[in-house]
C-alpha cells in the first residue's frame, strides 16, 4: 500500500494554509498540494479581544473547504491554531463550531509548541551536531528558537506580531517618525522582559521563516537574494516607514503592505538584540513541521525520549520524587507492552501513560491531602512541548486517577470525554493505579517482573530485591478495578532475588 496523504493545516493571524504532503521512500515529503486564503483569522482580535462574526465565518468556509480536500485524499490531518486563537475569548466556541461543522480537530497550540514546529519544519534533516539560531515573524506572534539538529535546546515566543504591532500602532498609514520611534521602544521593551539577557554563543545568522521576513529581507537586498545585514535591516525599516501607503501597496501584495513596516520594526529590533551578523530566508516553516511531525508520528521505530526529558523537568521544578516517578514509569509501560493483546490501545499513548507516569504526584508540591486533583490541574495548565491540548488533557486525566476514586465513567472527573477517550483514560488509569502500588513504599523493591497470560487470569512474576509486604497488600486492591476494566483476574508471584 502506498504510504498515507499526509495534511497540515494552519489557521494563522494573517491567513490560512493548506499543505498536502506523500512521504517518499527515503523519508523526503513530496507535496501534493498547497492552498493559502488571506481571509486575516486574527483582525480586530488583539484590540478587541475576540473574533468577530463574519471573520469566523470566513474561517469556517475556508476550513470545510479544506477538510473536504483532506477527505478526498483520505489524509491524516493535524490542524493548529496560533495567537490569533490563542488569544480570542470566544476561542472554545470557534474550535467547537469547527469541529461540528468541519469535522476537524482544531488544536490551539502554545507559543512553545508553535516554536518546536517551526524548528521541525526548518531544520529537519539537519546534521545532529549542527547549531542553528531561528526568527519566525507571525501576525500575532514572533517566535525565536536556539537548536542543534532538529531539536530546539530553548524556545521563546514573544508578543510581537505584525499585524498585532499594525493594530497597536496603526501603522498601514505613512508613519512619522515619532511613532517609528515608539515602536522601536515597544519592541525592545519586549524583547528584554521576554528573552534572557545572557544568552549562549549564537550562530552569526539568524534563520528567518515566514512570509514577513521573506518580503522584509528582499526589500533589504532588492531581491538579489543572500542575507540582509543588521545595517541593511535598518535602512529598509526607515525607507519603508517614510514611504506612502501607495507605494507601498505597488512594492507588496495589499495585505502585506499594510504590515510590512511592523515586520521590519520587529526583525531589525530582534536581529540587534541577539547581535546577529545577518537574517537569511528560508521557504519552510510552521507547516512543514506539521507535516514532520506527522511523519514522526507513524514511525514507531523511532525512539523519541523528548516528551519524557521534558516531563522530567517539570517534576524536577516540583521537587517530586524522581526515583519514585521512574520507577512508576517503568512498570507502567512493562505493563502496557506485556498486556498490549489485552488493552489494545494504540502504541502512539504509550509515551501519553509515560508522562502521567512520570508526573503522578507533582500535586504533593501543592499539598498531599488531595494531592491527585492538584496533579491534574498542575498538567492541565503545563506548557509541555509536543503535546496537543487534547494529548495533555487526557494525560491529566489518568495522572488524576493515580488514587482515590476510580476512573468510573459515571464519576465526575470524568466528564467532557468522548466514549473513546473515555476508555483510553479508564484503561491507562488502570495500568498507573497498579504500578503505583507495585512502589507503594517508595524503595523500588521490584527488580523487574514478567506478566503471564492464562485464558482468564492474568499474572505478575515479581522478582523482588526486598520484601514486598506493603506493595502486595496495595496491589490487591487494584484486583477487582482491574478485573472490572479488562474482564480478566489478576494473581502475583513473587521470586527473591536470591533464588
């Protein structure tokens, strides 16, 4: 069979894109299919605060256009949203109108996430070892990323965007000098609140993806290619402010033109604060990552601990107990793999039951008493990048189910899932309640274990360092929830490390 379509759809400030992907054999992508609609999803939003009406039904034709597209090549989508969405009230309201209209599963992504795909998108295939240092320039947003290969070591996202500067400043007019001066002052303001003020030792260019710098770096160079210089940079913002809306509009596309000048402020005041020698283009960005990464995602044979490292780092900034976590994390997935005839769940929530693992007990930082609804809220509201909203939701979830009440569909936590995740939650919940007991004293007294499969009873083969009076006692009473789950009996064997 060939291999699947493959499609990325990103809802932007300025437009909507479209991009239809097949994986070649050598694991290129070779694109099938592009759409962009500049139809502005983000107008009015940062002054207003919300989406209006007509922009949303804009956005709801493009996006049922687009998914009939997708439906016709029977492709695996991924659809994000960035600032725009990000930052609009009525955004739940939107996703759920696109989801009931169009059929899609609108991801509103974080700024971090936003960064790690764009980075994806731009540095995939890149030498291991290679440092790059990345600028994309959104409507809403501009995102920084410093990475060697393809993965991002640190990710930034600033509140800086042209159309968002356009609409503070009103800049699709001639601009005077006063308020280029204004600018200027609000994006260096910007820039030292959000980026650090030691950063490592840079690449001395900067990468630039995205329309905006695309359009800014060849008026810089008069389209003769190459890099534009930081002088160069300058050169063009005060050219461009001091030039009339008219002439402008003849240089770019209308809708470029109008926020051209905001994109200029922007990239020139980022290239001085990261003092970069110069800005070069490249033609990839936000979609492609989504693309890669859904390429990733149907590759099982690679072994990615990024989601892992960065559970970790979370539970490290709640002091948690790592060595509890780890150990819990590693039974957890002997049992997902020892029981994958039984629970048939995907292997792509094997790294989902991994990070509730890692990060079950987070909420202790907040207090013990409850500490399992603290562990939800605390994920819930986490930024951990590579994750959608709904991945992390259902991660919530299951971490929550850790103790205490069990993940009963008729129980309140419970509420807002669809029966499929319903189950998913019930059965890895299942899996966590039960390695949780296996370390109930927090010593790791579980060398390793084996599980057996009879025609009704499943049974565990502890091999034990130590005595393992506490964790038995704890396990059996994840018997019956278990048996209720999985309809089959559960039975321990217990072999000391001596024999």
């Amino acid at each position: 069979t060939p291999p699947p379509v493959l499609a990325a759809i990103d809802v932007g400030t300025n437009a909507v894109r479209l991009e239809l992907a097949r994986p070649d054999a050598d694991g290129s992508l070779e694109t099938l299919h592009q759409e962009r609609d500049p139809i502005r999803p983000g107008e009015g939003v940062f002054a207003t605060g919300e989406m209006s009406p007509e922009t949303a039904e804009r956005l709801l034709s493009t996006l049922r256009r687009y998914a009939a597209l997708c439906r016709r090549h029977k492709a695996q989508v991924r659809a994000v949203a960035t600032s725009a969405l990000r930052e609009a009230r009525n955004r739940q309201d939107i996703v759920r109108r696109v989801h009931e209209e169009a059929g899609l599963d609108l991801e509103v992504v974080s700024g971090k996430e936003e960064a790690r795909l764009i980075c994806l998108g731009v540095l995939h295939r890149k030498p291991a070892n290679a440092r790059s240092l990345l600028v994309d320039i959104g409507g809403g947003s501009t995102e920084v990323a410093i990475a060697t290969g393809e993965k991002p070591d640190d990710l930034w996202s600033l509140a800086l965007g042209s159309v968002r500067l356009t609409e503070v400043f009103d800049t699709s007019r001639t601009v005077t000098p006063k308020q280029l001066r204004l600018m200027r002052g609000f994006v260096n303001e910007v820039l030292h609140k959000t980026l650090p003020e030691e950063l490592p030792t840079l690449p001395r260019v900067a990468l630039g993806s995205s329309g905006t710098i695309q359009a800014v770096v060849g008026f810089a160079v008069n389209d003769n290619g190459g890099n534009a210089t930081v002088r160069q940079l300058t050169q063009s913002v005060e050219t461009l402010a001091s030039m009339p809306p008219e002439r402008r509009r003849k240089r770019f596309d209308p809708r470029r033109a109008d926020i051209i000048v905001s994109g200029a402020v922007i990239l020139e005041g980022v290239a001085k604060h990261l003092g970069v020698d110069s800005v070069s283009v490249v033609n990839r960005g936000l979609r492609d990552g989504l693309l890669v990464d859904l390429l990733y995602r149907q590759d099982e044979s690679r072994d990615d601990h990024s989601l892992a490292d960065a559970a970790l780092a979370i539970g490290q900034r709640f002091f948690f107990d790592e060595k509890h976590a780890r150990q819990v994390a590693r039974m957890s997935l002997a049992l997902f793999d020892g029981l994958a005839a039984l629970h048939q769940l995907p292997l792509s929530v094997r790294p989902h039951l991994e990070v509730a693992a890692l990060l079950h007990d987070i909420g202790t930082a907040v207090s013990y008493e409850r500490h399992h609804r603290h562990t939800y809220y605390l994920i819930h509201n986490a930024d951990i990048p590579g994750l959608a909203d709904r991945e992390r939701e259902i991660i919530a979830r299951v971490a929550r189910y850790h103790r205490r009440s069990q993940p009963e569909l008729s129980h309140s936590g419970m509420a807002g899932l669809t029966p499929s995740e319903a189950r998913r939650v019930r059965k890895l919940a299942t899996l966590l309640r039960l390695a949780n007991a296996l370390d109930h004293s927090h010593h790791q007294p579980i060398r390793d274990f084996k599980v057996t499969h009879g025609r009704d009873i499943v049974t565990l083969h502890l091999h034990a360092k130590q005595p393992l009076d506490l964790e038995l006692w704890n396990a059996e009473h994840e018997v019956a929830p278990f048996r209720k789950v999985f309809g089959k009996r559960l039975a321990f064997q217990v072999h000391s490390a001596g024999r």
